[in-house]
C-alpha cells in the first residue's frame, strides 16, 4: 500500500495573472500506479506550455512540453526519479511525495 503527498504549483509570468487565457486550471486529477503518478489537468482552454518537477525546469527527461495540448492533458511522473521522494509510514505502506509545477507560456 502506498500514499501520496503531491504539491501542485501554478507559475506565471509578470504579464499574466494565474488565470490567465489558457492557464485556468478548473480541475487536478492523481492516479497512482506501481511505477508513476499520472497527473491529470483540465484547463478551461488548450494547455501551452510545461509541467516539471519543481527544481526540475532544465531536466528534459522530467520535463514535458504541450503545444496545442487541449483542455486535458495527463503528465506521468516516476516514482523512483525526478525528486519523488517515499517515506516509510509504517510496515508495509509508502508513502510517495512530489512538487510539480505547472507553467503556462
């Protein structure tokens, strides 16, 4: 059994607010899987722009880009790489953690 402690944070730029055309993000969705955590993000327009593990921006292989990605698009984050991080709470059961962020462009 494992848990999970997901930390999601929304950047912008200096010339967009947080619900910027594209950016509004209107629902967050967390499957957990035996090898990854698949985060599923619905915004109320196409998605332009990256989702990363926080510290993670220059790591292409933690790193994706969506052009033109539609209003629902699913990033898959490992469990053993890209800053995921496991706690043990008690005998037999995991604990997973992670920040990622969400970037419109």
């Amino acid at each position: 059994f494992f848990g999970l402690l997901l930390s999601i944070i929304k950047i912008s730029s200096a010339n967009h607010v947080l619900h910027g055309v594209g950016a509004e993000i209107s629902n967050v969705d967390i499957e957990c899987n035996s090898n990854n955590i698949i985060v599923s993000v619905t915004t109320h327009d196409d998605f332009n722009g990256m989702i990363y593990p926080k510290g993670l921006s220059k790591n292409s292989s933690c790193l994706t880009e969506y052009e033109h990605a539609g209003s629902k698009i699913s990033y898959k984050l490992p469990l053993r790489s890209c800053n995921t991080m496991s706690h043990d709470v008690d005998e037999g059961t995991l604990e997973f953690f992670n920040t990622v962020v969400i970037q419109p462009h």
